[in-house]
C-alpha cells in the first residue's frame, strides 16, 4: 500500500501465492476484493483503529512517519493520533 500524494511505501504483505489477475473496490467496506489465477477470492481491508498507530510506532522506515500519521489521520478522519492534535 502507497501514499500516493509522496509515494511512500506503507505496508506491504503476501496475500496469495498465485498471481492476482482482477481488483475491485469493495463498496461494502471500502476496501478491495481480489481474485487470483488459482480462482480464490480475496478481500482486502484496512484496520482503521490500528493503521495510524503503525505508523508512528512500527514503520520507522518512513522519512517522518509521524508526519504523515497526522496528516492522513486529519485527512481521512482516521483514530489515533489523538495526542497530535493541540489547540
């Protein structure tokens, strides 16, 4: 998964071993569902209440990872990173 607006690898994971020749958007819970060359169905979703958390604590390989915690967080209106936002 990228952030398009910087190209930032944010997560990445085998999901299958077979190729994935179809993708949707899966209007159900915004995620997406695949199917691959073996014909197994595949759903793919983001934990919301987890990803901005893995973001500041896990993916260090992010060039200001924090940052862009908070800026996708106020963006997409995503929980915690509740401790960034002073008034």
């Amino acid at each position: 998964m990228y952030e398009v607006s910087t190209a930032v690898l944010l997560f990445r994971q085998r999901i299958t071993d077979s190729l994935i020749f179809v993708a949707a958007k899966n209007p159900t819970t915004d995620g997406m569902i695949c199917i691959n060359k073996a014909g197994q169905v595949l759903s793919i979703n983001v934990d919301e209440k987890n990803f901005i958390p893995y973001l500041m604590n896990v993916a260090k390989h992010i060039p200001d990872n924090v940052g862009l915690a908070f800026k996708l967080a106020q963006r997409f209106h995503l929980p915690g990173a509740d401790e960034l936002f002073v008034a």
